[in-house]
C-alpha cells in the first residue's frame, strides 16, 4: 500500500519553542521536516495585495476592507512581519522537494475571487513555480477558476459538500476534507481514487485518526505536528 504523505498545516508552527502559523520560520521548519508539502492561507487585502494570514480579521482591522500599507508593519507573534504571498514564494522555491498548498481564501464576490486567481497564478508563474505548487480552497468558484486557467494545475476542494462523482465532473483533481466527514464516509476514499482523484484530510493530529484513514489508503493528511507522522 502506497504510505501516506505528510502535509504541515500552516507550515511546521508546533515547535518548541513555538513559531507563528503561516510564518516564513513555520514554511522553513516544514522544508527542513521534509515532509511533502507546506500549507499555508492567503487573504486579499482591500488593494489587491495578496497576504499570508489566517483569519479575516488582523486585530480591528478586516483584511478586505484594509490597504496593505495599514497592514505591512503589524507583526505575528514571533515577531516576523505578516508575509506577502510573494515573500512565501521566495522562500518555498528555495526547498523544491517541499509541495507549496496554496489556499486561496474565498472572497466577498466572484469578481474578487477572479482577480485574486489571477494575482495568484501571475506569481507562481513570476517565481516559475508551475512544477510545484498545488491549490486548496473553500470555494468552488475559486476552484473552477483555476482549473480553466490552468488546466494543468492541481485543484482540491475543501468544502466537504460535493461527493467523489461530483468532484470529478466538476473537473477538480480531488478533496481536502475534514477528518470526521472523511470517518463517516470512508468509502470515498477509494470511490475517489478509483476515479482517478487524490485524497486529503485535515486538520489530523491524532495517531488513532491518522491510522485509519491511512489504513483506508488515504493519499495525504494535513496536520500541525507533522513531525510526529513524518516517519510513520
């Protein structure tokens, strides 16, 4: 049976001592880990910048109604500067063997979704980073679009409400789902790749979670201690 892959949810931020989530340290810990890939969520601000961060909301301030230059200078909480999309690039072509798990988060509009795809894709094609970026998102415009864009691309969707026929004449390469959506509907698992789709879970940080789905042949799993199922 095919071993499981190990993807570093928001990078490897679970250290001791601890780094910051979607941190360019947490990008670096995950690339020295060596685990298959490193995910990490990407906002657009209220100018089309595009940030590596969370939550919608820095502190008061709402990332989509917010400038870059009122955002550039707050601080995560190991004190590095909050990244730019393009900061994390520069940084994950620097380790090729490490998968870089674009979430591009959803947007208040399709327009919005549609221009912040096409920042996106501008970059990994400025960084020539084709061969090693993979997408993730909650929204299935977000989804669709790229594929049209980039046919090539490899797509999951996170959302959890579309089944493994779904997914496919979607034309989607897979799903990134939620662990205990994933528990009580194991048979997806094979039912996906049988139709030629990758599987993924997150957020898995229990040993017990991790051998089951890894027993039913799940293609990868999205944790934040990769360190403990890297070499399982």
């Amino acid at each position: 049976m095919k071993k499981t892959q190990i993807i570093a949810h928001r990078g490897f931020w679970k250290t001791n001592p601890e780094t910051s989530e979607n941190s360019i340290q947490a990008l670096k810990n995950a690339q020295e880990l060596q685990v298959y890939g490193s995910e990490f969520d990407v906002q657009m601000t209220k100018d089309a910048e595009l940030i590596v961060f969370h939550d919608e909301w820095i502190d008061d301030l709402e990332i989509a109604e917010t400038n870059f230059e009122d955002l550039k200078d707050l601080r995560l909480s190991n004190a590095e500067n909050i990244p730019t999309l393009e900061d994390y690039l520069i940084q994950g072509k620097k380790a090729s063997n490490c998968k870089l798990i674009v979430e591009l988060k959803p947007c208040k509009t399709k327009e919005l979704e549609y221009l912040m795809v096409k920042k996106a894709l501008e970059l990994i094609q400025k960084y020539d980073l084709e061969n090693q970026r993979e997408f993730i998102s909650f929204s299935l415009n977000i989804c669709k679009t790229i594929k049209k864009e980039k046919p090539n691309f490899i797509v999951f969707y996170l959302n959890g409400d579309l089944n493994p026929q779904e997914l496919k004449e979607a034309g989607l390469d897979g799903f990134d789902y939620d662990f205990e959506l994933l528990l009580a509907n194991l048979n997806w698992i094979s039912e996906a790749q049988n139709l030629g789709l990758k599987t993924n879970s997150w957020t898995v940080n229990d040993s017990e979670i991790f051998r089951k789905l890894s027993d039913a042949g799940i293609d990868f799993i999205t944790t934040n201690t990769p360190d403990v199922f890297v070499n399982e």
